[in-house]
C-alpha cells in the first residue's frame, strides 16, 4: 500500500485547501500565483523553494479580486488596496484573523506567539511620528569619535 506523503507538494497543498472549503482560483499578474480565499479574507500563494507553499501577498481582506493590505495607523486599521484605503471593521479584522489561522495550519506554516493574539499589519503609520526623522538630525554620542581625533 502506498504511503502518503509528508511533504506535500504545491498541488497537494492546494488540494487539502479545496477539501477545507477554500475558494482557490489562479492569480493573474503572478506566474503560477494562486489567490486562496475563505471568509472574505484571502491570500496569494506561489509554489516555494524552500517550503511547498510560499506567501507572494500576506492574508487580507479580498476586494474586487485584489487582496487588501492591512494598514496600522496607531489609531485605527484600515484596509489599503492600490485605489482605495478603507477603515477596517471587527468583523473584518476577525475573518483575516480565522483565515490566517485556518491557512497556517493546513499550509504548515510556523505560527507565531503574537500573529495568535490578534490581527498584525502589513504596514505600520503612526501620524504622531510621521516625518519626524527627517526634521531632527542624528546627534553625536559621547563615545564616537568627534572631528579628528
């Protein structure tokens, strides 16, 4: 009788995702780029080199096809697409959240302490540190060197 693999392939894994009721549909724009959806959250897979499966766009909230990057502004998340950048709701923030769960465990990926809290962004943007770092110039520190000594 022949054995089942423990290291699935890009197909297989594609498969399981299928048998657990994920939408999974190619990708345009991406070669061999797959887009996985479940519960109005989604994310683009690709064939790996060193795992079977490797992320080409975290998961996020799929809108019009196109999966929404998650947005941290301090104060709010918010949903950011390549036209529109949109408040996010709890029960948005809850479907990424069970999806990525749900998409871990099957694709095998590690799971990490704080990604099992809660939602994590994509990107970060707090508005009280914008641009600050341009305004104030590095200063000297005690111990480097200073002119040419």
């Amino acid at each position: 009788m022949a054995r089942k693999s423990r290291n699935p392939n890009f197909d297989q894994t594609l498969d399981t995702l299928r048998a657990h009721s994920f939408d999974v549909a190619p990708y345009p724009g991406v070669a061999a780029g797959v887009l996985v959806s479940k519960h109005g959250a989604g994310a683009v897979l690709v064939p790996g080199k060193a795992a079977p499966v490797e992320f080409w766009e975290r998961p996020g909230a799929v809108f019009g096809g196109k999966v929404a990057r998650l947005l941290d502004r301090g104060y709010q998340k918010f949903l950011k697409t390549e036209k529109y950048e949109l408040p996010a709701t709890f029960s948005q923030l809850q479907a990424i959240h069970l999806f990525s769960e749900e998409l871990s465990q099957l694709v095998g990926t590690v799971s990490l302490y704080n990604e099992g809290l809660g939602t994590t962004s994509d990107l970060y943007e707090y508005d009280r540190l914008k641009g600050r770092e341009a305004a104030e110039p590095a200063s000297v520190q005690p111990w480097e060197p200073a002119g040419g000594h």
